[in-house]
C-alpha cells in the first residue's frame, strides 16, 4: 500500500508540473494580427513602403497561384489542400487558436516570416529591436525560408538564400 501512495504522489506531482508548464507556455502565446495591420505602419515612404513592397511581390500572391492551371497539375484544388496551403498561406500554417484577424487569400504576408505580431505591433515596442524581439518579432534567417523553400515541394528548383532575399527586400531605410 505504501508504493501505491508514493507512485500516486509522483503521478500528480508530474501531472501538475505538466500543468503548471502548458499554462505558462500558453501565456506566451502570440496571436496573427494579419497584413492589414502591419500595413498601418509599414507603408509610409520614409520607411521604406514596406507594405506596398511585399503586396507587390510573390509572397502577397502565393495564394493566388495555388489557382493556376500549373498548381491543379499536383493537386485537385489546391486552394483548400493542407499541403498546399501550409507554405502558400500564413493563415493555413498556423495554430487556429492563435488566429485573431488574417485571411488565406493574404498569401503568405508579414507574419509568416516576422512571427505573430500580437505583441510587438504597438509603436512604443517597435521602436525597440530588444523589445521587439522579446515580444515575438522574429528577423528571418535562412531557417525560416526553408520551411517552404525545399525538396518537399513539388516545384522546387533550388534556394539561394541570398538571391531570394534581394528579391523580396523590404528593408526600413530608417534603421540602416
């Protein structure tokens, strides 16, 4: 009877640890505000129109060439495969509870690269790279891209993290 006691103690002793730490990392979840919401800092000129750079580019369009008859020849329809969907749109690639306003059809937008921007988007944090950082901001390495950019695509012809990044640059001309 005494081991019995001793191994129900060390269960719920595991188990509230396993509690106390799911809570916490819980609390330090980040929620995807979406492109529109960046958009309202990051499209002013002197800042480099941001915005209307990554708009311009394929990311902000990689939704809508998941409509191509070139995409319907590796699925049926690709606009609502997972697989698809999952490096074609930040809203499919993340966790639905983290969700607060973001659509597919933005493509992969700011937050898919920068991180969810719930708590870095106030301007009194952003002005901070330490502050911002420490609220989720991520400053993409060449990780991040290769979470898409690889083998397991089926239209992959190679990365090169350099060129890639010279094409879609964004840059605030403000923290140079």
């Amino acid at each position: 009877m005494k081991g019995y006691a001793m191994n129900f103690k060390k269960a719920l002793l595991i188990a509230c640890s396993l509690f106390l730490v799911v809570s916490l990392s819980k609390a330090q979840d980040y929620e995807y505000i979406g492109a529109a919401k960046c958009k309202m800092c990051h499209n002013k000129a002197p800042k480099g129109s941001q915005y209307d750079t990554w708009k311009a580019g394929p990311h902000a369009k990689a939704f809508e060439t998941l409509a191509t008859a070139e995409a319907k020849k590796y699925s049926a329809n690709p606009q609502t495969d997972a697989k698809c969907l999952a490096c074609h749109s930040t809203y499919h690639s993340a966790d639905e509870d983290l969700m607060y306003t973001i659509k597919a059809e933005e493509g992969v937008s700011c937050e898919s690269c920068h991180g969810p921007g719930s708590k870095y988007k106030s301007m009194a944090i952003m002005k901070s790279q330490e502050k911002s950082l420490a609220a989720g901001l991520i400053l993409p390495e060449e990780a991040v891209c290769k979470k898409c950019h690889n083998e397991k695509s089926p239209t992959f012809k190679g990365f090169n993290y350099a060129e890639y990044t010279a094409k879609i640059a964004h840059d605030d001309p403000t923290t140079e």
